[in-house]
C-alpha cells in the first residue's frame, strides 16, 4: 500500500494550514513515482467545519483524483451551532467523503478539563482547554479503494487495545494523526511516534504516524521503520506499506495477555524470593 505522509510544519492560520498541505499533496503528481493509495494529513490540519465550508471538501475530492487515492484530514473544529468541537478523522475521495472518525479518548487539560466546576480555574494560568472538546462514540474502519484504514487521533496512540480492535474489525492499515506541535524542541515527538512501532507488533498491522510539524513515521507489521521525518522536515514522503492479515498472541488473548505476562513475573518473583530466604534461613554460602 503507497502511502503519502504529509507533514507542512507549524502554521496557525486555519487557511494557511489548510493551503500547505493541500501545495504538498497535489506536488505528490510530480514526484511520488505513480499515484498512491491514501494521502494522510496530521491533526487539525483541517480547521473548518467542512459542512458549513463544502468548498474545503471539493478542494480535498480534488486532490483525490490528482493523487489517485483518498485524503485522509483531520477536523478540529465547531460542528454546526451546538453540537460542540471535535477532532474528527475525515477520509474524502473523488466523489466526496467515505467516511469519519470522531476521537474518544481526549487528552485531560489540553483537550478537556476533568471536573471543570472544581478544576476549570486552571484554564487562567496555563494553556489547558478553555472549551472541553466532545467524544466520539466508536472506533471506524473506513473504506479506501481496495484497502481498509483504521485512523486514531494522537493521544488514543497510547492506547494498545484500539489498534487491536481497529486490526479485529478489519483494518488493514492503522493511522494515528496527531500535530505534537507543543513539544518541538523535546525528546516528545519522537517518544510519541515510537509508540506507534509497538502498536504494529501488537496488532499485526502496518502502522503510520503522520505530524503535522513531525515526527511522521512508517512501521510494518513487525515493528520495523519504513519511515522517519523529524521536525526539522517539510514535505510529503511516499512509502511502501507491506500489509499483513497476522492474528498475533495480543489478537487472540486481548488484554488477558499482559495480565497473564504480569501473573507469571510476579510468581517467578516471589518463587525467587522464597528461594533467598530458604537459602539465607540455612546459612547460605560464605563468600571469600
């Protein structure tokens, strides 16, 4: 599977934003070597609501059939008058949207405010979230040509039972949109896309992170780097994804296999520490 990781670096206004990765995308004609099958922005790079702005989803159905495979964005932005913000993953084809994902799992502070009556005071001294964003309901496999894409959005990186489900439900691919922006000169960005190495051994899939600002980075199902684009990095990489139907032990036991794992070391521990005690309890060994 060619997949395109567009990553244009740190630019606030929504229009901008919105114009870099559409001018490293539509580059891809020229340089990528063939079409590819799916484009991927990074997080918020959409921040509009494309309902109210239909121009922003001809502008994404376009780069479509420029790139030959859909455009998967990312919407951070008010939806309608009073449904509230989300984060949404957005897939868009030549025709118009395939499908979206709403994220679940919301980073505390930067994107909600847990018990805000107690805590909301905290929004005056620091950058935590003045309005608390809302949650999505469910995981989506979402359709893209002959392939499946799973997407996450960031934070739900961290979360090793939602690749599993998303690889359970059929996806072929997992990608995790995220910006990372807040921690460009930090160990952060790095850190985070290593994250998404683990959850390819433990899903069995192929997994991408794409930064708007980096790192982006491409794992194969054993966890193995295709693709690694630091900070420093502006432009859109092209990478061969090889795809893989594994059913790994995590696949079938689930989350019953950390428990058995942690069950296991701590009888090996406590085997080990009955042992010293009887050792010590006879004497044990005088050392010269």
């Amino acid at each position: 599977m060619r997949v395109a990781l567009v990553q244009p670096g740190v630019i606030s206004p929504v229009e901008a934003r919105f114009q870099a990765s559409e001018r490293l995308s539509l580059a891809l004609r020229q340089g990528s070597g063939g079409p590819v099958d799916l484009v991927v922005w990074g997080e918020s790079s959409v921040g509009r609501d494309p309902a109210a702005h239909p121009g922003d989803l001809a502008r994404l159905a376009a780069m479509a059939r420029a790139t030959g495979g859909p455009v998967l964005a990312n919407v951070d932005a008010q939806r309608g008058r009073d449904d509230g913000i989300y984060k949404t993953a957005l897939l868009v084809g030549p025709s118009g949207v395939l499908g979206s994902y709403d994220k679940m799992r919301l980073v505390p502070f930067g994107e909600y405010v847990p018990l805000r009556p107690l805590l909301g005071w905290v929004t005056r001294f620091t950058d935590a979230a003045d309005t608390d964003r809302r949650r999505g309901t469910r995981l989506a496999v979402l359709p893209a040509g002959t392939f499946t894409v799973g997407p996450l959005i960031c934070f739900e990186s961290a979360f090793p039972d939602l690749a599993r489900n998303l690889a359970a439900d059929g996806a072929d691919l997992v990608v995790v949109q995220t910006a990372d922006t807040t921690f460009q000169r930090s160990w952060g960005p790095a850190q985070h896309a290593s994250l998404a190495a683990v959850r390819a051994v433990e899903a069995g899939r192929p997994v991408v992170q794409v930064a708007i600002s980096g790192v982006s980075a491409a794992f194969d199902a054993r966890g193995r780097r295709l693709a690694w684009r630091p900070t420093s990095v502006r432009g859109a990489t092209v990478v061969e994804l090889p795809l893989s139907r594994e059913r790994t032990p995590y696949a079938r036991g689930g989350d019953w296999l950390p428990v058995a794992a942690a069950l296991v070391l701590a009888a090996g521990a406590l085997v080990a520490l009955g042992r010293r005690r009887s050792t010590a309890g006879q004497g044990g060994a005088t050392l010269p």
